[in-house]
C-alpha cells in the first residue's frame, strides 16, 4: 500500500479537519481566576484558533457573546463555564 492511499484512507476514516474559524472549546472563566492568565475581560483565542477562552466579570458571561461562539463549535465541541 502506498503512501497517498494510506492517507486517503485515513482521511476517510477520520472524516477531514473542521473548515476554518470553527472552535473545540469555550471556556467561560471569571477575571482574576487563575485559568483567566491576568488576561482582561473579552473573548480570547489561542495560538491556532480552536479554543477560545471568555473572560468575565461578575455572576457569569453575556449570554450574547457565548451564543455566538456556541454557534462556531463544531459537532463535538464543549463549553465550559467556571463561576466564582
């Protein structure tokens, strides 16, 4: 078996990576917790663009901003929110 058809059936199998600007992970954090990383309130993406990080002040994040991002996860995709 070649190279190329192995990885054709690779990709068959593992289905394609997810089309570009969609997310694995929400995560909802309060400022000054230690998963916030002294980042400022906002939506914060990582280094490749899979996990974006929301940090919030007060009881929890706006619910405006999470549903926009729930709507970028792919079908696999988790949110987590950790409150104070």
């Amino acid at each position: 078996m070649t190279v190329r058809r192995r990885l054709e059936r690779l990709q068959r199998s593992v289905g394609g990576l997810p089309p570009p600007g969609q997310l694995d992970l929400v995560v909802a954090v309060p400022v000054g917790c230690g998963m916030a990383d002294d980042l400022p309130p906002g939506v914060h993406l990582n280094a490749d663009g899979r996990v974006a990080t929301v940090v919030f002040e007060g009881a929890g994040p706006d619910a405006a901003v999470t549903a926009g991002l729930e709507a970028r996860l792919v079908r696999s995709g988790r949110v987590v929110i950790t409150h104070p």
